[in-house]
C-alpha cells in the first residue's frame, strides 16, 4: 500500500500549486472544490506516511532480533508484535481512506420530522425527536433554524420542517432517515399502558440553486392565510405559500414567515432540496439495483430504531445497536450511535470496494 505513497505527494503538490494560482483564488467555486479535494487527501498522505514508518520500525527490530547482543535483541522482539498490530490497524485507516468521499458529506442538510401511527402521541414524539436533534446541533455548534411546523394543541407536532447547517451535517445525520418506533406510556394515556407510536424523518442534502434547475413554468404558487399559531400575523394577511411542482407532484406548504416573499423562499429552498433528493435517489439506485446497505436501504418506510422508554433502551435495528441510555440520547447525546451508523457504513463500503 505505500507504493502508492509517492503518488499521493505528487497529487497533493500539485493541488497546492494549483490553489495557490491567483486565477483560481478567482473562482470561488473551483477554489471551494480544491480545498475538499485536499482535505480528504491530506489524511490519506499523513497514514501512508504513519504506515510506512511503522513498516521501517518493525523491519529494524525483525533485524535486531537476531542481533548477538541478548538484550538488545530481546527488546527488538518485545516491539515487534507491537508494530504489528499498529501496522494493522494503520492498514484499515488507509483503506478507509482511500473510499471515495460521498460528495454529499459536507452538505447541510433540510429535515422534515412526521407524525406517523399514533395520534397525539405520535405527534408528541415528534416534538421529542425535535429536541433531540436541537440539543445535538447545539452540541456540534450547528446553526439550526425553523422553516415550517404545523403544531397541535398538546405542543406536538404533526409535521416540522428544519435546516441545519454546519461542518459535516449531512455526514452526521444522514442515517436519520427513516421510520423511528417508540414505545413508552403517554401522556394522555389514564391507564398506564405502553403505546407503540412511529415517527418519520427525512434527512435531504441542501441543494444550491445551481445545483437544480427549476423551470418557472413548472410551478403552481398559491397564496393563503396562515393557520396555526403563529403569532400577531398569522390569519390576518395571505402571507402561506403552496407551491406544487407540476412535474413531480411534489408539494411544499411555508407559513412561519412574517412575509409572503419569505415564505415563498423557504418553499422554494425546501423544494430545491427533495427534488435533488429525488434525483440523488435514482442515480444511487441505477448504481447499485442489486445492493442494500446493511446501515440500510434509506428507504424512509423502512424502520430503523426503536425508542423503548419503560427500559431506557434505544435499538437501532440496522446495525444491531443496543444501547440502555435512553435519557441522555433524548437530551441530545447522540454521538455513540452516530459514530457506530458511520463505522458500519464504511465498512460496508469498505467490502464492497475490495
């Protein structure tokens, strides 16, 4: 593998050289693409470089082993299956880093939380989930911000509409889609009995506007009172928007702004990012028709996680994850299943490259 070493110098030079070109410094976007092109070659240039140290380490040491000087050869033996094991490890680092990165993973992302079976409770949980990923964001120093809610009388949301922004959002949260299953007793529940509710989630890659294009010919713009609470505006103006486009049938629906022209915006970045969503879908499936991940289809009618309250105990189904800290997962501490979601996916990727 360190053969390959020289030539991962060569390519890093020459991006250096190339970002360093004024007429590139120029091209915000060109520029932009360079830069992810060496931060995800760096790493790769720095374990060779680690990798090949540690193969000239244990080469030395196999040599002192045989060394007519007891001590020295014994201490030579001591470290060799110490560079061993570092050499194996170092070893899957690289293969890990040598998968292509998903252009997606630096993305922000749009996520639309759904009431699905349940009722109020279900509604509950999707406001639960909301602050779950609130307090999640928070802890990554994300910005997150409100697009569009739709809130009933119990301060559960039927649907909730948010962006999230930041270094490696869609990375992170990529595997949150899905149908989300819990199991707890509810609020409205006199008799003390467990419930089982479900949730959807949709984690979509933002999309610029230059990355879909949107034909205006395409779109049916409808103007209407804003409905829900809201404040002083709400009902008093024609500020909601509902947007159809024609083609797809999709539909997107923005009533939190203050304006019509806002919401109108809202509408359109939400509908800019479930259509490249759409179309990411089909390239990935004409890709691999025949394969499913073992993190999981991304099929959003797939069930992904269950949330069992009464044991404390979260399972997320597609990588056989069990953990019994429920609370503190519900207050946001969701690095441990994200960084076991991340490590299977590379794994998988992992077996399919080889």
């Amino acid at each position: 593998m360190t053969e390959k070493l020289d030539d991962f110098r060569k390519q890093l030079e020459d991006l250096d050289a190339k970002l360093s070109d004024p007429d590139v410094m120029k091209d915000m976007s060109q520029y932009k693409n360079l830069m992810l092109e060496r931060s995800h070659l760096v790493p790769i240039v720095e374990e060779l470089e680690n990798l090949k140290s540690l193969m000239e380490n244990l080469a030395d040491n196999e040599a002192l082993s045989h060394e007519d000087d007891e001590e020295i050869a014994e201490m030579a033996k001591e470290e060799i299956p110490v560079l061993k094991e570092q050499i194996e490890k170092s070893e899957r680092r690289c293969k890990m880093l040598l998968i292509p990165p998903d252009p997606l993973e630096g993305k922000n992302i749009i996520m639309e939380i759904r009431a699905g079976t349940g009722g109020e409770e279900a509604a509950l949980f999707a406001a639960d989930l909301y602050r779950m990923y609130s307090y999640y964001a928070e802890s990554m120093h994300w910005k997150i911000e409100e697009i569009s809610s739709n809130a009933t009388e119990l301060g559960g949301y039927k649907e909730i509409v948010l962006s999230i922004s930041g270094k490696d959002v869609y990375g992170s949260l990529r595997w949150e889609s899905g149908v989300h299953r819990v199991q707890r007793v509810p609020e409205t529940e006199s008799g003390g009995r467990i419930h089982t509710s479900a949730v959807t989630v949709a984690v979509l890659p933002e999309a610029e506007e230059t990355e879909i294009d949107i034909r205006q010919e395409d779109l049916r713009i409808d103007v209407m009172r804003a409905g829900g609470p809201g404040g002083q505006c709400v009902n008093t103006t024609e500020s909601a928007v509902r947007i159809t486009h024609i083609p797809s049938g999709l539909v997107v629906i923005c009533q939190n702004q203050k304006s019509q022209l806002q919401n109108r915006m809202e509408a359109m970045r939400v509908l800019r990012s479930r259509l490249y969503d759409l179309e990411a879908g089909k390239k990935a499936k004409e890709r691999a028709e025949e394969r499913r991940s073992q993190v999981g289809s991304g099929d959003r009618s797939e069930r992904i996680r269950t949330y069992n309250f009464p044991q404390n105990r979260l399972t997320d189904h597609r990588i056989n994850l069990t953990l019994y800290k429920l609370d503190l997962i519900m207050e946001g501490q969701l690095q441990d299943v994200i960084e076991a979601l991340k490590v299977a996916a590379g794994e998988q990727a992992l077996r399919e490259a080889t």
